[in-house]
C-alpha cells in the first residue's frame, strides 16, 4: 500500500538508519520510508491529541527522539521515531513559551 503526501510535503529529515521521515502537511501525518523509497509507516492522525498532527510543518530527528513544528497546533511535538508521544512545548500566542504557526525547529547538541 502506498500513502502519497498529495502535493505538500513540508520537510523530510533522515534517521541515522537510513530511513527518511517526511511530513505531511495536508493529510497530517509524518510518512516514514526505508533507504529504497518504500513506505514503511505513517505516523500520527489529523486532531489537536497528544502525537496528533495538524498541518506538520519541519521536523528534525536526533538519535530515536522526533520533533515536529506543528503549525495548526501551534506548538512542538516531541515523539518516538516509532511514533510514541513524548512531549509537547508550547501553545497558541505570542507570549513566552507560545507560539503562532510554527514552521521550523532545530535542536542542538546539548
């Protein structure tokens, strides 16, 4: 079974297996894909839950640990790359520790 991303992939970012995550902004999803381009999984559902996505925007993946720029969201999912929810930084606004719209992350090495 092959799940497309429609015409909006947002981001891919590549795990140190090989294996390459891409977030799908309209279907709200993250598509997971081996080394050779075949589907793997999809990861997470369109909703405003916990690992639930809502136009994915960026995502950057260090070691098995995923973050994801949840633009509808606004907010930053912290996720498994197996998909497990972890965490979740932030919420509608412009005040500190808020955000509106995100469309990137980064994380650093500490």
């Amino acid at each position: 079974q092959v799940i497309k991303c429609s015409d909006d992939p947002m981001s891919i970012a590549i795990h140190e297996s090989g294996d390459i995550y891409v977030a799908c902004s309209y279907l709200s999803c993250i598509n997971v894909f081996d080394h050779s381009g075949k589907q793997k999984r999809t990861i997470g559902s369109h909703g405003s839950g916990d690992g639930q996505f809502f136009n994915p925007h960026d995502l950057f993946i260090k070691g098995d640990v995923m973050y994801v720029a949840e633009y509808g969201n606004h907010c930053i999912l912290k996720l498994t790359t197996g998909g497990q929810f972890m965490q979740k930084f932030g919420q509608h606004g412009s005040g500190l520790g808020q955000f509106n719209g995100p469309v990137s992350v980064i994380v650093d090495q500490r």
